[in-house]
C-alpha cells in the first residue's frame, strides 16, 4: 500500500469572544417570565427592590417575593410574605393579628395563578426567537458584518 502524503494540520483561529444581544435578551426574558410565575414579582423588582417589593400592608406585597426577602428568609430572618400587627383597640388595649402566608404557600398560591402563564411564556419565548432569528437572517449579518469591521465584540 502506498504512503499517503502527510498534511500539516492548519493552526487553529482564535477568534475574540463575542456578545451575543439577542441571547441575552432571550435570557432575559426567559428569567423574567420565571421569576414572574414563581416569585410574582418581575425581574427588575425582584433583584432591585429594597422594600420587599411594594408596601408590606399591601396584598400584592405578601405575594411577591423579592432576592432581598429570600436572603433574609435563608438566614434566618423573614421572608416578606407573613407577619402580625398589633392594632389598638378603642377604649385601652391592643389585639395582634396575623396576616399572609407561608413561604411555601405563597409559592404554590403564585404558581397557582401565574403558571400556565410562565409555561406558555417558556415555550413561546424560545421559539419567537428562533423564528425572527430566521426571518431577520440578512439584516443581522449586515450588522453583525459592520460590527466587525469596526472591531465591536457585539453580534445580533
């Protein structure tokens, strides 16, 4: 048999890492339409809130639950979704009340309401933008083309 005829293997190409806008907004909203179902709270009040998300009076306060009442839930503290308050009573004295629910409650209760929703959203999302990735295919290569000749580490 003859020799076969030896090829240099061609140095690899190291391309620039690159950030990819579509996917991150994809992600974005993929977490959003989690925490929206799981913590009833969108993405923005959920990892920005300082209160707790809204008033702690409000029914729909109790319902959400934000990362700042989940830190403070894992040590040790409260998770924002029960309480009690003490009430004066007309005439001297006071009564305590409670209000809200577990945190385990308040999960089953907002995947009760928003989770048809959230699974709906996790299937469209995904395939809303593979289909629009398809049908914007020559104007996202225009693009991601004049971002490269102009050495942006930013594709579309």
């Amino acid at each position: 048999m003859a020799r076969r005829k030896s090829r240099k293997k061609a140095p690899a190409r190291r391309r620039s890492a690159t950030v990819n806008i579509l996917g991150i907004a994809e992600g974005a909203l993929i977490a959003n339409a989690i925490t929206q179902g799981v913590f009833n709270a969108d993405l923005k009040t959920f990892f920005m809130s300082t209160d707790g998300g809204g008033s702690a009076t409000s029914a729909n306060a109790r319902a959400q639950i934000t990362l700042r009442e989940l830190i403070s839930g894992a040590t040790g503290g409260s998770y924002g979704t029960s309480g009690t308050s003490t009430l004066a009573k007309v005439g001297g004295g006071s009564s305590t009340i409670s209000y809200g629910q577990s945190f385990s409650e308040q999960i089953k209760e907002n995947l009760n309401d928003n989770g048809l929703r959230m699974v709906g959203s996790l299937i469209a999302i995904p395939i809303a933008f593979k289909v629009g990735g398809k049908l914007a295919k020559k104007p996202r290569a225009l693009v991601n083309k004049v971002g490269k000749m102009s050495g942006l580490p930013v594709r579309v």
